[in-house]
C-alpha cells in the first residue's frame, strides 16, 4: 500500500501545489532565493491565525558570548503563574524565518498550556555560520536560569522547545547542557527536529509529498557547517544525531509526519533516546509532511498535536 496526504492536509496544501506547478524549484545551495520565498510564505499563514488576546508579550535581552545581543520575547498567559517555563527556538533549516514568523505559533502555547514561553531570537547562517545559533541559544537559557527568580520560574522546571531546526537546536541545547553541567533542564519538546546533516538523498515515497526537500536540506546544512557538512567530524552540537552518547538527557517528547523527510532520522533519535535509558513520547502522524501544522492549522491531525504539545508544556 503507497503512502497518501490526510485528506484535510492535501485539501489545505491544495492552492499550494496548484500554485507551483510548473515552476522550477531553486537548486540545491540558494538559499536566497528560498529565504525571500519561505519567509513570505510562513508569516502569510501563520499571520492569518488570530491571536489570543490574553497573551502578554515582554521583550528582554542576553548576550551572546562574543558580546552580541540576543532579542528575546517572553509570552505569558494573563494571570497565570505556573512556575515553569519553555525557552523556544523557532525553525526555518538554519536560515530561514524569524522571532517574527513564529511570533503567532509562540502566544498559542502559553494560551493553550498556561506556560510562558520564552522566544529566542538567534543569528542563522549562512551570515552567521556554526556555532553562532546554538551557542546563542544556549546563552539564552542561561539567562533564563539565571533570572528564574525575577520571571517567577521554579529553575528546575525550565525545559528546551522547537521546532524543525529549531528542534534540532533544542536537542543540541539538551547535549550542552548535560555536557556543560547546566542549566538542568526537565525535558526537550521536539516538533519535527532536524537532527542529521547525512538526510541528502530522497526517499521516492516521501518525496511526492515533501514540503522541506533534500535540496532545502542540503541548502539548510550548507548555510549552517559549509564543506564540512555530511563528512566525519559534523559535531553533535550542530547535528545532535552526531552524538554518541545519549545517556544522561531529560525526558523527550517528539513528534514527526510520517511524510516528512526528517521521518527515519528522528525515529531513530527517540529509539537512541529510548536505549539510553531516557523517557521518550513518540508521535508519528500518518499522512502529513513537514510543518503540516503552519498550513493547515484547522485539520483534526493539528488539533491533536496541539493538544499533545500543551499537555506536555503544562505538565512540566
């Protein structure tokens, strides 16, 4: 039996496909012109979703350790006060999209779950190549631990979220974390992480359906580690399907399409996770590709991931 599209997905992806027919897609390696079409393309369909009105948005600031400053936004729901806290990184193949792009997608969680959220605004490549995101990143969850107090957050109660590159960056977060002796962090959400640079050849039964491509993929790792990208000496902070030993990680929660290129590298994450010894929740949805949850917002496969994705927020 062949793969399909969940209908509700393929109905919602149907003016999409319409649209590029007939158009060539950039080769592998522009990402300038993928950045100017994706960038529109994300915030047209994030930007038709309305916003909660119950989310406030507070603006703050960490320091990268080469001295840059890092923007980073703060939502929280009206009046709770939950004690713990997600640091996000948003997505977009290490150089696409924005604090901007995902500002929708970051005052839903807090909506839905009662946790705030705190939004991370890094340098992407290929301007700001490995290890600028990450170690931008990680700057920022230490300004979360170290400010727990001020944001009303139990420090043990701080957790790592993302999704597609961003995902992977929380992974990544995780791995430096342990490695680094902290911040301790009480799990990793991670929403269709990209994980492994190797993921370069594509599988003929994804591919008819795939909305992030192994030539987006190549592009994606090329902007972020350039030649060195699918050789032997990618680090697991780049590229945490790199590392070696998974042991010692907080609890795990993630979730891929069954259409979705990043398919086989994350289910093998989360069974490496699962051998280490480290708490795992599995989702993989039949029938949607990557980022199925930006186009089509309405579907039932949606409403349950969202829902999966508040649950655990407001469990930590």
């Amino acid at each position: 039996m062949t793969l399909r599209m969940d209908p509700e997905v393929a109905q919602a992806l149907a003016p999409l496909a319409e649209a590029a027919a007939g158009l060539t897609p950039p080769p592998a390696g522009d990402w300038q012109t993928r950045r100017a079409s994706t960038d529109a393309l994300i915030s047209q369909f994030t930007g038709a979703v309305a916003p909660p009105p119950d989310v406030t948005v507070t603006e703050y600031q960490a320091t990268a350790p080469d001295g840059t400053p890092i923007p980073m936004r703060l939502y929280r729901r009206n009046g709770s006060s939950p004690g713990s806290l997600a640091v996000y990184l948003h997505g977009g193949g290490m150089f696409l999209c924005s604090i901007e792009t995902h500002d929708p997608i970051c005052r839903a969680y807090p909506a839905a779950s009662g946790v705030p959220l705190l939004s991370v605004d890094y340098r992407f490549a290929p301007e700001h190549p490995y290890p600028s995101a990450v170690e931008d990143s990680y700057a920022a969850l230490r300004w979360a631990a170290a400010h727990a107090g001020e944001l009303g957050v139990d420090p043990a109660r701080i957790a790592v979220m993302g999704d597609s590159a961003g995902g992977g960056m929380a992974a990544a977060l995780a791995l430096m974390a342990r490695d680094r002796g902290g911040p301790a962090l009480a799990a990793q959400i991670l929403v269709y992480p990209m994980l492994d640079d190797r993921t370069t050849r594509p599988d003929p039964q994804i591919a008819p359906f795939a909305m992030w491509t192994t030539d987006d993929n190549i592009t994606g790792w090329g902007c972020l580690l350039g030649d060195a990208a699918g050789g032997p000496d990618v680090p697991s902070y780049a590229a945490p399907a790199r590392a070696t030993d998974l042991t010692g990680l907080p609890p795990a929660y993630l979730e891929v399409g069954q259409l979705d290129i990043f398919r086989t590298e994350d289910l093998a994450y989360a069974e490496r996770l699962s051998q280490a010894g480290v708490p795992v929740e599995l989702h993989l949805h039949p029938g949607v590709p990557h980022a199925f949850d930006v186009f089509a917002p309405d579907s039932a496969v949606t409403r349950r991931a969202q829902a999966d994705r508040a649950r655990v927020l407001a469990a930590l």
